[in-house]
C-alpha cells in the first residue's frame, strides 16, 4: 500500500516556521497583508477565498476579501485593483480565477502591479519564472509540490516525471520548474489531445495530475512504484455527508494506492500546500516592499 503524503503535516510545519518570520516583520511594524478580489457567488470560490484569509490571520497577517458582485464591469474591477496597486498596507494581491465569462482574464491579471502578484500569473513573474530569476512569485501550486517532494526526500533529479493537463496555473509553471538545474527532472507534458494516455503515464517515475476529471487516471494506468501527486479537486455528490458533497481528486485513490509508492490524498494533499505557499509569496512581497522602501 502506497504511504500518504500528508499535505496538512507539511503545511503544519511550515506554518509555523513562518508565524516566526511574521513576528519579526511585526516586531519592524510591518503586517503583511493579502487582498483577495472575488467575483460572483461560486461556492466553490468562496470556500478557497475563505480559507485563504483565514490562513492568512492565524498567522498574524492581514487577510482582506473584496467580493464583487458577478456583473461588475472590466472599469469597476480595474479600479479596484488600482486601489491595491497604490495601496501600501497591501503586499498581495489575488483574483481568485475563474472569472465571469465577461472580464478578460489575460487582461486582470496583468493589470495586477507584478511586485504584489502573489499568485505568479503577471507575464513579468511567468517570464521570470521561466528564466529562472528569483525575483519571481511562483505560483502557488506549483510551489507546494516541488516543497512537497522536497520535504519529503522524493528526489527528481533524472527521474522521469510526466504530467498531465497544460494550465498557466499548474502544469506549465511546474513543467518548467522541474526541468530546471536543481530538480534535474525529465518532463512530460500531456493533456486532454494526447493520443493513448496510458502509454505515457505508465513511463512516470513521478506522475502529476493536474486535470479537473474523477477517476482519470486508475490502476492499469500507472507502474509499480510510482509517485502519484493529485491536483484534481472534484465535487461529487454525497448526500451522506453534512453538506450534501465530498472533494476527490483526478486519481482513483483506492486502486492506484495499491501499487503506487507515495500519492497525496484529496482533501489534504496538494490544496493545503498550495494555500501555505500563498502565505509564503505574501510574506516575500511584504520583506520585498519594506526593503524598496529603506
Ligand atoms: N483558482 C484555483 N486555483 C487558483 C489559484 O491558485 N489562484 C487563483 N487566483 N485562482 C485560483
């Protein structure tokens, strides 16, 4: 049976070697401060936003949410992101994606200033990222697999890591981080035109799942010995449980632990990493703005 990574110890820990960073940004009176903008009522969207914010103020930083409501025009939506841009007490700034179908993302995101772009979809912070110049945000999920793995000891270097699905938000970033000195990996990208799928998840020593699709990937479709990292977050139905649902992920879990060697849960794998390296982009962009400053 495949060991679990636990996406919440990790967080747990890394939390709390951060709550000490904070308390030295407060003790320089400075608090860091994240400003999340969401748009409409999608109740997935509200719970991440929700979660985001409060994440944020346990560990003493400023979590703020602006909900727009789903009309709102690109103008109104522009003239709340000035505000932050010009804002000093905020340090980040998040549109939580998706949006309506109305506002251009391309377009929002980089309106967002790139020094307060916590999330790393500016094309500045992509560029750099993919320069691979540490003055980049990485994005978040992204960055929580790779600390994941860190943390861990999952070494990639020469190993064989194949991911699927194309998204700025994960796949691309991640493709990039990976194939880069350092984690040394060899990369795979597929995605949804791919022809025979299997053939190519069967190669991974490592494989990453990045999709939106239940049951995606099963038992047949993976090597013995794999590592499996699950970014599907699915709603499906369960009316046994309180609130009518439960989350899965991209992976059959159940047969694919079976022959896997490590695999992140869903709920708790890859979701609680991403939102603590969210506190840690918002934490680099608060030292980064006290020190334009000094
Ligand atoms: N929607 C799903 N994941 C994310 C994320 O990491 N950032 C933003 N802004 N929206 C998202």
């Amino acid at each position: 049976m495949a060991r679990n990574i636990d996406g919440t110890e990790i967080s747990r820990v890394m939390r709390a070697e951060m709550a000490q960073q904070v308390a030295e940004l407060l003790a320089q009176g400075i608090i860091p401060g994240l400003s999340v903008v969401l748009v409409g009522n999608n109740p997935a969207s509200q719970a991440y936003v929700a979660s985001k914010t409060r994440a944020c103020e346990a560990l003493g930083m400023r979590g703020q949410t602006l909900n727009l409501p789903e009309e709102v025009s690109q103008e109104e939506l522009f003239s709340v992101i000035d505000r932050l841009n010009q804002d000093p007490a905020v340090h980040g700034i998040l549109v939580q994606l998706p949006l309506p179908a109305h506002l251009p993302y391309k377009a929002v995101l980089e309106h967002i200033d790139p020094d307060k772009d916590v999330d790393g979809f500016h094309p500045r912070n992509a560029g750099l990222a993919f320069v691979g110049d540490p003055r980049a945000f990485i994005p978040c999920t992204p960055a929580g697999i790779l600390e994941m793995l860190r943390r861990e000891n999952i070494s990639t270097r020469g190993r064989h890591v194949v991911i699927v699905g194309r998204s700025l938000i994960v796949s691309k970033p991640l493709a990039s981080l990976l194939m880069a000195p350092g984690p040394d990996a060899t990369v795979t990208l597929t995605h949804r035109h791919t022809p025979d799928l299997a053939s190519f998840t069967r190669q991974a020593d490592i494989l990453i799942v990045a999709v939106g699709k239940q049951n995606l990937i099963t038992r047949d479709m993976v090597k013995p010995g794999v590592v499996v990292i699950d970014v599907g977050q699915n709603r499906v139905e369960d009316p046994g449980s309180a609130r009518g649902f439960r989350m899965v992920g991209d992976v059959d879990f159940d047969g694919v632990s079976q022959v896997a060697e490590a695999i992140t849960p869903v709920p708790g794998g890859v979701g609680p990493m991403t939102i603590t390296m969210l506190l840690a982009n918002t934490l680099q962009a608060a030292r980064q703005s006290a020190q334009a400053r000094k």
